[in-house]
C-alpha cells in the first residue's frame, strides 16, 4: 500500500474491484468504514478467474497462495473451502541439460535467507540488480540455475530487471493452498459478500474517467497506467512516473493430457527452466499432482500450466494460434515426455501480467510517496504496491486500523 487511511473519516471510495479492491473493501467495511467500491465492468475479479471447461479448470492468473492464519481466516470468513498442496507434492524441479532435476528444498531456503541478509546490510555498497547481488552472494552458477529460474516462473521477468529490494515476509513451512473450486472461487465469495453488505455502494460496469471528488478516503485500486489516466489533471508528475511502469507479458496456458501419455511420472509443484537451457516456456506447473479438483476425471486426465513469454522472450504474445499450439505442444513433449497431443489447452494472455519491481516502479513509488499519497486518506494500491501475491494485499488490509473518529 503506498499512502495511508484517514482513519478519523468513515467514508472511503475504493475504485476497482480486482482481488486488490475487493480484499480492501472487504477488511475496511469489517473495521467500520463506509465503503463504496465501483468497478468498470459488469462482474468483479479483475485478472483472477476460473474458467470451467470440460475436462476442468483453468485459472487465468493465480493458482494458488501460501495458507497464513489471515488467508484461513478470510477464506473460512466466507465459506470458502481451501485444498492444500498434497503432502508427497512439495518437490520442485528445475530443467538442466535436458532433464527435470530436483531442487532441493534446503537450498530454496538458504536462498531466500541469504536474500533477506544481504539486503538488510547496510555496509556493504547496495547491488544495482538481483542478478549482481545473485553473482556476489551465490556465484553465477547458482544464478542461472537457480535465481534466475525462479524470478522468470514467479516474475516473468530476469534477475537483470529487478533491484534487489527486500523480499516480503516469509511464509516459509506454511502450506500452499488453493480453494477447491479454484481461485475464481474466493473472488466470487468476496464479490457476494460485499454485494449483500454494501449494497448500492458496490457500483459495478460504472468505469471511472477522472479522479472523483470524495468525502473521505480514496483508494486507487486500479493498475499503474489507469491510475496514471486518473490522475493525470490533478498530479501530472506522479501521473507521468506510473504510467511508465513496466510488467512483463505473459501467457498462461492449461494442458489437459490423456494420463496415460504422459511419461514423466513424478510428483511435485512443478519444473522452472533457467534462461540459459534455452526451452520454449517459463516453467510448467503440475496442477493436478499437487492440488485435489483440478480435472473432472483423475484417472484419465491430468492438469499442468505453462508459463510462455516473460521479458527475456515477449513476441510470443504475437504468435498465430497455431503456432503457440505447436510451441506449447513440443514443450510437453520435450519435457514432460507427453506422447501426441493434448487433449485441451485453454489460453489466457497478458500483456500487462506482472509489474517489474525495477527503477521506474521505485522512482513511482516515492513519487506518490512525495505527492499525491502524502495527504492522509490518498492511497495506491494493487499489485504494483508492494504487495504482488494475494497474500500480500490480505495482510496489508487484514492489519490497517479502524475508523477511529
Ligand atoms: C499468469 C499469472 C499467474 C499468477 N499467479 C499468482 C499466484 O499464484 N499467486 C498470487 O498471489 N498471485 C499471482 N498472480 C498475481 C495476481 O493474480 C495479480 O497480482 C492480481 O490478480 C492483481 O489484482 P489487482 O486487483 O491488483 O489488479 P486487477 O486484477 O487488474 O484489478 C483491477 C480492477 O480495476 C478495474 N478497473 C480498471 N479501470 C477502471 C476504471 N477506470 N474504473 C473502475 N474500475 C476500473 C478492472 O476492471 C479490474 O477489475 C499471477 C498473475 C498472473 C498474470
């Protein structure tokens, strides 16, 4: 969250009703504030959706967050069951010289104390990059085969793109969750949930032109270049800096496979691939080996998600269907050992996935700091705020304080 509530006035608008605007809209109206929340489309969930398709589901972005006590609560606050990550599920894998390769877990975690370490001392001259602090602290085989692989199936985007800014809390032996009717499911529960307790004050396929005039609060829980349209009369400076944010496109698809063709047999959350093996995908996930509910018939089909594109290969967004059909195809092929084709893919794009924690999203960050977010009650927020997983924004809003008069 970039800014801070005005917690002496009960009115706050909150504009979009993505998983950002709707958690915030959710936790404020629990803490006694008079929330309205308008959306430009008809249906809320912004980029989170589950699409139902014969042989199961397809989420269009996220598939799954770590189970912290807040995620718990919200998700048992709104009768929404949960499915944890199978116990025997938890490898992940990573592609070296042609072939799945076990990261172990031990070495994930290592990884990311150090991560946490090197950015907390203050002696040492600050890295420029994730990549430089990943070459001083790891050395560069530890950099391609194991920062670099991570930052492209999480990020989209290369250690080279990011400063190494701290990483958020840990939820490190937490257990990875998903609800059981997919990720369209909780944003759903949330959309009903404030429907019934705002009422009229939740205005849905009312898209919002310029920056309204409130009362009390104001959050901005729209992407960086729709806030930079909103607020570009009333701070052009900040207006200018957001909209120069980058994100890395991306696409995700769903392979739906015939069980019986797939050779590569083991468990796990999935397999990431290191820029340097040159493959067609990001990473690929194992939906269906790591979460129950993912296909409607388990002993005949599984479930796997590729990440494509990213900032290291962006023209695959511009590729002929048939193309990415047979791109996708011999990636399965080559790396899950998949005999013939898939059964169904389902394609979700995004040419704005996931924002790049480099300069420019810093540099936009203390602008709004400086200027428009100074005032209490003026707040950016959304996955560009600090906060890119859902868990993130839970927590942000689990924790603010209440109206206070
Ligand atoms: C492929 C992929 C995989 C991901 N995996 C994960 C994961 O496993 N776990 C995780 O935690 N995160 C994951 N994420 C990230 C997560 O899905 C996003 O960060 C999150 O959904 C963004 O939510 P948001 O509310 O910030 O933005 P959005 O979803 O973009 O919501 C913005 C809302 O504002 C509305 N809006 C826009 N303009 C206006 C206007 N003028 N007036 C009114 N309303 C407006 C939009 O219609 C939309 O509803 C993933 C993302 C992608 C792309």
């Amino acid at each position: 969250m970039i800014g801070t509530l005005d917690t002496r006035k009960k009115e706050v608008t909150i504009i979009g009703a993505g998983v950002s605007g709707l958690v915030a809209a959710y936790f404020l109206d629990q803490k006694s504030y008079e929330v309205t929340l308008i959306e430009a489309l008809p249906q809320a969930g912004g980029m989170v959706r589950t699409v139902r398709t014969p042989y199961g589901i397809s989420e269009s972005a996220a598939h799954s967050i770590p189970g912290t006590t807040p995620v718990i609560e919200l998700c048992d606050d709104l009768k929404v069951p949960l499915v944890s990550c199978l116990r025997d599920s938890r490898a992940r894998y990573v592609w070296r010289k042609g072939m799945p390769k076990q990261i172990p877990l031990s070495l994930l975690e290592v990884t990311s104390t150090l991560w946490r370490l090197a950015t907390t001392k203050k002696s040492e001259e600050p890295p420029s990059s994730l990549a430089e602090w990943g070459k001083r602290h790891m050395g560069q085989k530890a950099l391609d085969y194991l920062l670099n692989p991570m930052v492209r199936g999480i990020y989209g985007c290369r250690p080279e793109d990011l400063l190494p800014k701290k990483p958020a809390a840990s939820a490190r032996g937490v257990k990875i969750v998903t609800p059981e009717k997919g990720m369209g499911a909780l944003t759903s529960a949330l959309e009903s949930h404030l429907h019934q307790r705002l009422g009229v004050r939740f205005r849905r396929g009312e898209p919002i032109e310029s920056l309204p005039k409130v009362q009390g609060n104001l959050i901005l829980c729209t992407p960086p270049d729709i806030s930079a349209r909103l607020l570009s009369s009333s701070s052009s400076i900040l207006a200018g800096k957001l909209s120069k944010v980058p994100f890395s496109p991306l696409i995700s698809v769903t392979a739906f496979l015939p069980k019986q063709n797939v050779g590569f047999k083991s468990k796990g959350l999935g397999v990431l691939m290191p820029e340097v093996e040159n493959r067609k995908c990001l990473g690929i996930l194992f939906n269906s080996r790591s979460f129950v509910g993912r296909v409607t018939d388990p002993d005949r089909y599984e479930s796997f998600t590729l990440m494509l594109g990213g900032t290291s290969d962006p023209g695959t967004l511009d590729l002929s269907q048939t193309e990415l059909d047979n791109r996708v195809t011999s990636e399965l092929q080559i790396v899950l050992g998949l005999q013939g084709d898939p059964a169904h893919l389902e394609y979700h794009r995004w040419r704005h996935a996931i924002p790049i924690y480099g300069r420019a999203l810093q540099e936009a960050s203390e602008t709004a700091k400086e200027t428009w977010c100074k005032s209490p009650g003026q707040i950016l927020f959304g996955n560009f705020s600090g906060e890119v997983s859902i868990r993130g924004m839970i927590e942000t809003f689990q924790k603010t304080k209440g109206y206070s008069p």
